[in-house]
C-alpha cells in the first residue's frame, strides 16, 4: 500500500507506504552503498540512486482503498533519490576534499534542475540524516532529494508569512533577518563574500544553525561558480564545527529551503539551508514530546547567543 491521505484537521498529507518498514537498519556486514554491492558500480565519484524503499514513486501505485467521506486519498506520485556523496564508506561533508563536495554540490543541481522539469512536481526537498540519533538507518556518507506532488506544510508556512512580510514592507524577510544579524553579530557562526552561517533569534534546537546567500536567489540552480565553491566550503566548515564541538559524529538534519517548482514566482522567497541536531550536550538529546509534538510549541533550553559563540570559537 503506498498512497496520500489527507488529515482533514490540519489540511496535511500523510505518507502511507507500507513497504519500507523492510529497509535495512544499521546492517553490520555489508554496506549497499559501498561500491561493488548490488546495484552500486564498483567504482564512483558521486552519485544519484533510486531509493530502494521509495515514499513518492512515478508512476504512483493504483489507490487500494476507498477515503471516508471525510478525508481523500492521492496518488504518491514522486521521486525518491539517494546522493552518494562519496564512495568511502567512512567520509562526511566535513572530510572530503573541497572539490569533491563541489561535485556533490553539481549533482544537487543538476538532479534539481531534472526533476522540476517534470509537470507533476510542485516541490524539491534536498536534505541530510546523519546519526542514529536522527532515525539514519545507513551510516554510508549520502543526503536524498524528495520530490513531492505537492507544497509540504513547512515551505507553505514559510511562503505565506515571506509573502505576508513582503506584502507589508516592500523587502524580503529573510534578506532583512540576516542585515540585522550581521549588524549584531551576537549569533553569527561564520561568514564569507557569499554565505552567512548564524544560530537564528528563534531557534528551536540548541545548536540550529541557518546558512543564507548574501544574495537574494530562490534555488540552488542560480548559484554561480564562485558561489558554489563558497556554499562547498561553508558546508565542509559547519560539519567540522559540529563533529569538533563533541569530538565525534554530530547527529543532524540538513535541509535545504527552495522556492517551489509549481511554475508560479515566488520573488518574495530566498533559498537558505537550514541546520537541526537533538544534542543539548553529548549525552543529553533534545526530544519533541508533549509541548512540541501536541501543541506546537518548541522549548529551547540554550539562547542562540550562547551557542552561536560556542560554535564559532570551534574549529571549522
């Protein structure tokens, strides 16, 4: 059974696909990402594969069961990818040499660039689980790309209140935010000609951590060459500054925040990276439970100024 059902009290998909609940979780002998297992060549640089165990797939599977009057019921219709980043089974984006998370960085844009020329798409999720704190069922270096029939609840928020903030100042939002916070600099983590890294005013997690262009673009395909060593390095740096900060594998998410690819402009939208990890400290992790999970209301236990300046005196 795969398919979309609508929560009809919150107006949001869920994902119903029954057969992942067979992926693999940690295996111990093998690694299917590694070169020479099946389906993986026996030698790569960087790469895409089609997820095994896929949440969204084109063509979709025939809808097997009737909605309630209710709710409704969509095809999964998508594309679930797997990027290899590397085809040592123990790299990350903070150790590979500079021009091979280039190259990773080429393959986000170009695989961007293929699936939003497809009608069905509406939106393009790039991102990274690392850690079995996070839910990483294989350790091997690798992000995926979700490409969605629909606008997710979390991108639709953003679009609404950027076009809100837009409609009532005449600037975009997050250009705005991040004037501020380099005139502050209280939570700046890292900055260059391009990028600005900083712990957000609201964050949510104790070490969230935001990475926006100086530049005012709504993709990763608008990324010049200067940008795209920039956004490599910048990237190569935060992974550093986490695995330093505990002197081990920092778990996360890694997020990027793009614009839609339904066809409509979004001008008012900026294209960020967003950074989220469970760790308060190394053996105290931060849990969404009652108050985040039923009501909505995250509690952070760290101020951003805090970790903002424990993260920037860390080697990156």
């Amino acid at each position: 059974m795969s398919e979309l059902r609508l929560n009809p009290t919150t107006g949001e998909w869920v994902i119903v696909a029954t057969h992942r609940v067979n992926r693999p979780f940690l295996p111990k002998d093998t690694c299917p990402f590694c070169p020479g297992s099946p389906n993986i060549p026996n030698t790569y640089d960087v790469m895409i594969y089609p997820n095994d165990f896929p949440s969204l797939m084109t063509p979709a599977p025939p809808i097997e069961i009737k909605p309630p009057k209710f709710s409704k019921v969509a095809p999964i219709e998508g594309f679930c990818d797997v990027v290899l980043y590397s085809p040592k089974h123990d790299a990350t984006l903070g150790t590979l040499p500079l021009n091979d998370v280039i190259k990773v960085v080429h393959l986000w844009q170009s695989r961007y660039h293929e699936l939003a020329r497809y009608d069905h798409i509406k939106y393009i999720l790039i991102f990274e689980n690392r850690g079995k704190e996070v839910g990483v069922t294989i350790h091997h270096p690798h992000g995926q790309i979700y490409a969605f029939p629909f606008i997710p609840p979390i991108p639709a928020k953003e679009l609404h209140h950027s076009q809100t903030y837009h409609t009532e100042h005449g600037s975009c939002l997050f250009c705005d935010i991040l004037t501020e916070e380099l005139q502050l600099h209280t939570r700046i983590v890292m900055e260059d000609d391009h990028f600005v890294t900083f712990v957000p005013f609201f964050a949510k997690y104790p070490y969230e951590v935001h990475i926006y262009p100086r530049r005012h673009i709504q993709h990763i395909t608008e990324l010049t060459h200067d940008e795209v060593t920039s956004l490599a390095h910048t990237l190569r740096r935060m992974i550093r500054k986490y695995d330093n900060l505990v002197n081990g594998i920092f778990p996360l998410i890694m997020l990027f925040h793009q614009a839609p690819v339904d066809g409509t402009p979004y001008p008012y939208y900026h294209f960020h990276i967003e950074f989220y990890s469970p760790y308060i400290t190394r053996d105290k992790l931060k849990y969404l439970a009652g108050c985040e999970q039923g009501a909505g209301v995250v509690i952070n236990s760290i101020p951003p100024e805090t970790s903002a300046a424990k993260l920037r005196s860390i080697d990156g």
